[in-house]
C-alpha cells in the first residue's frame, strides 16, 4: 500500500480555474466519501483551501487510482479531462510524503511560511476520523506532518518573514488600516485574521458581517468590534473605507448594485479586498471611480515570484531532516512483517522437528531434550540474524521493497502470513 495525492494549486492552475473547485464542508466530505468508493483506495482525506485542493489516498494501485481521483476534480471542475489534467498534479508514495510535509510547513503557500495551512491540514485529518476514511497509514503520516509544521514555525523566523493573505492585502491596500471604516463579511477563519489585523492596525470600526449572525456576534465580541446583520451590508458599505470579504458562499456577497447605490456617485477612496474562492466581490465594482479591487488574482500574481524570506532556508532544511527519518522509519516498518513471519517461520521448523525427535528417540529425558531445544534455537537465531540486521540496514539506505521481496522469494514464506504481520503492525 502507498500514499497518492492528487491536486491542484495555485502553483498549478490560475485563481478562475480554482474557484471551479472551490468546495464547502459539506463538498468536502462528499469528495472525501467518493474516494473511498475507488476500487483500489482503502483510506482517504482532502485538504482545501481558498487556493488548494488535494486528495490524500492510501491505495493499493497506481494508475488506476490516478484516474479515478484525477476523474472526481474534473467532473467538480466542469471541464473536459484535456483541459484541466495539465493543471493537475500527483505525488506518489515518498514524493506524497514529502509533498504534504512541505504544504504543512507552509513552503508550498501562495505566501511562503504562512501558518494557516497548519490548522487546514489538521482540519483534513480531523474530517478523515470523524468519518473513519482515514485510517493507520495516513493517520500517522498527517500527524507527522503537523509536528513538522509546528517544529518549523517553532524553530525558525518563517512566522516572521511570511505574512498572511491578509496582512499581504492590506499592505497592498491604498487605503491605510489607521483610522479606516473596516467592514469583514465572513466570521470564518481567514475573517478572523482580518479582523485581528484590522484591529492591530488601529482601525477606527470594524464590522462584522455574516450568514450566521450567532458567529458574526462571536468574533466582533472577541476584537471589541460590532455585528451587523448581513442585510445591512448596503448600508455599511456607504461609509466604508476598507471592505474584506471571505466566505465561500456560492454566491458573490458584494454585487455592482450595491456598491453604485452605496457610493452615490462619490470618488472617495474604497478598497475592496476578495479572498473568497468562489469570488465574494463583483469583479465589476474595480471599474468604479475611487474604488480598488484586491483578489486572490492579483495577489497570487504578487506573490508567485516572491523571493525566499529569512528562515525559508531553515524550514527547507527541517523538512528535508524529517521526509529523510520518515521515510527511514516507514521503511524499517515494511520490513518488520517480512522478518517476523520469517523467525516465525523458524519457530515451526524447530518445533517440528522436535516433535519428530521426540517420536524417534521417546526415552530421552527432558533436560536432555531441553538442551537440545535450546541448541536448535540458538542455531535458527544465529543463521538468521546476519540476515533480518542486513535487510534492515539496506532498508535504512534504500527502498525496502525489493529486499524484502527477496527475503520472502528465498525463504519461500506464506504470503498470507506476511499480509497477517503487516496487518498486526498497522493496527498498533
């Protein structure tokens, strides 16, 4: 069994094409459940963002699982399997491991370092146990992967160096955040951080509107700022400076209407800053006079050539060290079944034919045939620890799978009995 991802990014796909894909929670776990209905998938779990969907799966074949998989994102995507495939990507088994430890770290970010890919990727993890589609294999490489995250953000200036979506915008923002009319339409994460950015920067109001007017009122209590119901956005526009719109309704949120009929015809500065996916805002509203759009377009643009930041470098080497030791322990593990069902193998052998020694020679006494059983161990243990140390060490160095694959051949052991020792190690 191995780990495939299959994904698109903003690495690999422009912001339009992404927000064809764009999935809500229930999206989510429905993608999640058709997975699991591949022929050759035995576990699985997807991370989505506002700017990344990927499928993690443990299979028990390449190519056809490739297809299945890559088959899901099209038919979300609504599009020919010519036209988007070359947007798609795959990662397959060490590159899967090393792939998912980059994106938990932040380096394979539209903004490099950024920390909420961490709580997206333990978000993928979560929904896969809560359903019971994930299961040893990706359970341990997720939670791996989060402690690699989590070192990485511990043991480097990477928290420092890479700003967030938001921070990113609101730099961008011709409309200083001091003394600025905020208004966050969204109470999910990414408006949690705006809000906490808007607030940092001495906006003079913030106002937080929502879908679900119980979480607007939560966040807005915890940054001192107001609820507003989400009927009233037309009116909060009138007097807004600075508008941030993150929600991932299917819907936009902000139409061309609303802002004319807000602005009344005024030239006054408003900045406008989209980091939904599908978009909130009305792309028509950056035609209006005095108003600047700020989209997950223009800022993947921005930030696609950005140059690495201090601790980039140190992050890269931590996640090298450990896709280095993961890889070293998931390949000692392939290793253990193949050896225990070969020393149990070697327990039969000794215990038959001590059976057969007792049959021939019944008037042996039993210290006698104490002794001889425990020579006829030592000699099994002896002739085969040279090669169980050998074939762990070349494990160490190298893909285990042909030498265990050789071991097994040599010493002609019950596949069955191997598939029972794998089964044994994965459920501990």
């Amino acid at each position: 069994m191995s780990v495939l991802v299959v994904g698109i990014s903003h690495k690999s796909a422009p912001v339009e094409l992404l927000e064809r894909l764009a999935l809500d929670a229930d999206g989510t776990v429905k993608l999640i459940a058709e997975a699991m209905a591949g022929e050759h998938v035995t576990e699985a779990t997807a991370i989505v963002t506002c700017n990344r969907l990927e499928v993690y799966a443990e299979v028990d074949r390449f190519h056809g699982s490739v297809e299945d998989l890559s088959g899901l994102l099209v038919a979300r995507a609504e599009k020919t399997t010519e036209a988007l495939l070359p947007h798609l990507y795959v990662h397959y088994d060490e590159g899967a491991v090393s792939h998912l430890f980059q994106v938990a770290s932040g380096l394979d970010s539209m903004v490099v370092g950024e920390g909420q890919i961490l709580g997206q990727t333990r978000e993928a993890l979560r929904i896969g146990q809560e359903h019971g589609t994930v299961g040893p294999a990706l359970n341990t490489l997720f939670q791996q992967a989060l402690r690699v995250g989590k070192r990485a953000h511990a043991e480097t200036d990477i928290d420092r160096a890479a700003p967030s979506l938001v921070s990113a915008a609101l730099e961008r923002s011709s409309v200083p955040v001091a003394g600025a009319t905020a208004v966050v339409i969204g109470a999910g994460a990414m408006a949690s951080l705006a809000v906490a950015h808007l607030a940092r920067g001495g906006a003079a109001s913030i106002s937080v509107l929502n879908r679900t007017p119980t979480n607007a009122e939560r966040l807005a209590a915890e940054y001192a700022a107001t609820s507003v119901p989400l009927t009233a956005l037309a009116d909060q526009l009138a007097g807004a400076d600075l508008v941030v719109s993150c929600t991932g309704a299917p819907e936009p949120q902000v139409r061309l209407a609303d802002v004319v009929t807000a602005r009344g015809g005024s030239d006054r500065p408003l900045t406008v800053i989209d980091l939904a996916l599908p978009h909130d805002v009305d792309p028509s509203v950056a035609d209006l006079p005095g108003v600047e759009l700020i989209s997950l377009a223009v800022l993947a643009d921005e930030l696609r050539d950005l140059e690495a930041a201090a601790g980039v470098d140190d992050v890269r080497t931590i996640v090298g060290q450990e896709i280095s030791a993961f890889l070293a322990v998931r390949r000692q593990a392939s290793v253990t079944p193949t050896v225990v069902a070969l020393r149990s193998m070697a327990t039969t052998v000794v215990d038959a034919e001590m059976e057969r020694l007792s049959a021939r020679l019944p008037g042996l006494d039993e210290a006698t045939r104490a002794e001889v059983l425990h020579t006829v161990r030592r000699v099994a243990d002896k002739l085969l620890h040279e090669p169980t140390v050998r074939v762990k060490e070349l494990a160490d160095a190298e893909p285990a799978v042909s030498y265990t694959a050789a071991l097994a051949e040599l010493f002609r052991l019950d596949p069955d009995a191997v598939d029972a020792m794998t089964r044994a190690e994965g459920q501990q």
